[in-house]
C-alpha cells in the first residue's frame, strides 16, 4: 500500500468520530486576562440559593457563603428560589436574609397550582399573597417560565403572559414597589424542531425535557410579544427581563422594548453565550442602555463562572469557552469579551440595581 494510500485510510478514520468524542484545540494565538474579582463591587441581580438551582446553600453554613461571595466581589445576591414556593420563601428568610440583611435580597412568588382550585378568585388571591410574602421580609416577584408555556385556568385554558385576568398582581406588585423578574421563554432553538439545524441539539439532547418546540407549545413570538404587550400595559410596575429579556439572540427587539417602556430592565443572566458570539453588537448594546443592564449569573454562587462574565464584561480577550466545562454547553462556539469603559461596568454591576431592586 502507498503512502498516500496509508495516509487516505488514516484520514477516512478519522471522520468517524463521534460528535460527542470531538474536541477539537484551537491553534489561535490569543490573550488570555484572568479577572478574579470584577472591577467595581457587584450585585448579583438574578441567582438561586436553594437545593433545585442553587447547590443547596440553605442546608449550609451562611459565612462559608459570605466568605465565598466576598472572594468573589459580590456584595448583594437576589436569590430567586424564595418564588419557588411559599414554605421555601420562609426557610431562605431565616437562613439568608435575617441574619445578613445587607447582602440577600429574596423574591416571592406566584402558586400558579392554586388557579384551577380557586378558579375567579385566583388572581386576587395571588395578589394577596404577595402582601403576605412582603410582610414576611420578601423584596421582589420571580415570575417563572410556566406563565405561557404550562399554567392553565380553571378551565384548563393555557394562559397568555400577558392574560387580562392577572392585572391585580402586576398592580399590587407596582403598589409594593417590588420589582418583577420575569421569565417567560428559554432560547429561540428550543421551540424549533430538534433536528439537524438545531444549534442547541446535543443540548437537548442531554436535556429533553428543555424542549418546547411549537407545536405543541405556544411558538417562541407569542410569548415574547406577550411579554411586551404585559411590560406596555402597566407602566407603574417595573419588570426585569431574565436572561436579557428572554430573547438575547435578537438584540435589537430587546433594544426596540428597552426604547418603548422606561419600567422594562434587563439581567445578563445565563446568556453569556449568546452576548459573547455577537460582541460588536452586544458591546453597542451595552453603551446604549447601560442604565438598564443589570448584572447576574445565573449559576448558584460560582467563582469560575463569576471569572467569565468579568472576563466577557471587561477584557478584550477574543474566542474563548464561556463555561468552565471542555465542550460548550449551550453550542459549539466560543465568545470575545466587549472591553466595556469604567462609567458602564459601575452601571451594569452596581448602580443599576441599587436602583431598581430597592423595594422598601
């Protein structure tokens, strides 16, 4: 056999490796910036301490945490699984918030199981409910994202974001001068059918239960037009769009909301990937709203993941991972930090959120 030949068969080989083997090493020649703490003392505007999303800091030592986000730079941590349930709400209070009032800030929540039971009354019910979560030290509303996709009325009728009926609890939050972060949609891929041109297939592959393709789910711009159509019609409460107002891969429907409704705010929260593989446009964005960004993680009090968002936020380091894993998780595509100037990283980190979280 040639040489040529030999080399042929080796090569044909090696195309049948599986996608789950591949793990290809760039050969670039880049900067590399180590950002341990972030420039400016931080505020963690949307993240989860509890056992589901959060590592289960509430069966932990509360100075082990302290001692954590002090590395870390992070002066004040939302945590959002108070809005998980009421009787979690109570045990974040006492374990977090009581003892350290300064640096937690827990959100209440909605018990969208209640509906079908209380039927017309639900909704001044909830509404209710939330005086009772802020009498009991609760500084905010987490909406999450089964308003749209799951929750269902009394007559077993899917329920629009942006459903008439639910006035008295975006009124009543405005009334407490809690803010309300809100997630109604998960990335665009995971509505569309998981298949070859799907940019998040081997994620849903290992998360199937992520996927929400339409049909039979309510298609991704419902629901986002539902959430606009909510922000729009109650201007006196303040909504904080989760995850870059749940539709960070189109920048400039984020931006044209952010244009029309001066109580709409948005977190950076879990959408490093998708910030990062736009820079030219995020960095834009940034500037542009840099009094409406909120800083966040998204990923329970971690020191590596805080180091990438202050990598992404301040260097202009070009194509590297935006988690710590080996392989990407959210795609196969690596992000460029947006090297944004001093006055903005003290908006996006800090002051932005002092000013829209406070609630008492």
């Amino acid at each position: 056999m040639s040489s040529w030949a030999l080399q042929w068969r080796l090569i044909t080989g090696l195309f049948n490796v599986r996608l789950s083997d591949f793990r290809p090493q760039s050969k670039l020649v880049t900067k590399t910036s180590l950002v341990e703490r972030p420039r400016y003392p931080a505020i963690d505007a949307h993240n989860h301490l509890g056992l589901a999303f959060g590592g289960g800091w509430d069966q932990r030592p509360l100075p082990e945490l302290l001692d954590l986000l002090d590395s870390a730079g992070i002066i004040r941590y939302v945590d959002l699984d108070g809005g998980w349930g009421e009787e979690i709400l109570h045990v974040h209070l006492d374990h977090f918030k009581h003892p350290a009032p300064e640096r937690f800030q827990i959100f209440g929540g909605v018990d969208w199981y209640q509906w079908p039971k209380l039927g017309n009354a639900f909704p001044e019910w909830a509404a209710g409910r939330l005086r009772a979560q802020k009498a009991r030290g609760a500084q905010g509303l987490k909406i999450w994202k089964g308003l749209g996709l799951s929750v269902t009325d009394e007559q077993g009728h899917l329920v629009d974001v942006d459903d008439p009926r639910l006035t008295p609890i975006w009124e009543t939050a405005g009334e407490l001068g809690w803010p309300v972060m809100i997630h109604v949609a998960d990335p665009v891929a995971f509505f569309e059918p998981i298949d070859e041109t799907n940019e998040r297939w081997e994620e849903l592959g290992n998360h199937p239960e992520w996927a929400f393709t339409s049909p039979p789910f309510p298609s991704f711009l419902h629901i986002l037009e539902g959430l606009a159509s909510l922000v729009a019609r109650h201007p006196h409460t303040t909504f904080i769009g989760a995850h870059v107002g749940c539709y960070a891969e189109n920048l400039g429907w984020v931006g044209a909301l952010l244009d029309r409704c001066p109580n709409f705010y948005v977190d950076i929260s879990a959408r490093l990937g998708e910030l990062g593989r736009q820079p030219y446009t995020a960095r834009r964005f940034f500037l542009r709203y840099a009094d409406r960004i909120l800083f966040g993680s998204d990923m329970s009090p971690d020191p590596a993941s805080y180091r990438l968002i202050f990598r992404f936020l301040e260097t202009d380091d070009e194509y590297f991972n935006y988690n710590a894993s080996e392989v990407p998780s959210q795609g196969r595509w690596y992000i460029h930090g947006i090297y944004l100037p001093d006055d903005v990283l003290e908006k996006v980190y800090r002051l932005n959120a002092e000013r829209v979280l406070a609630s008492d």
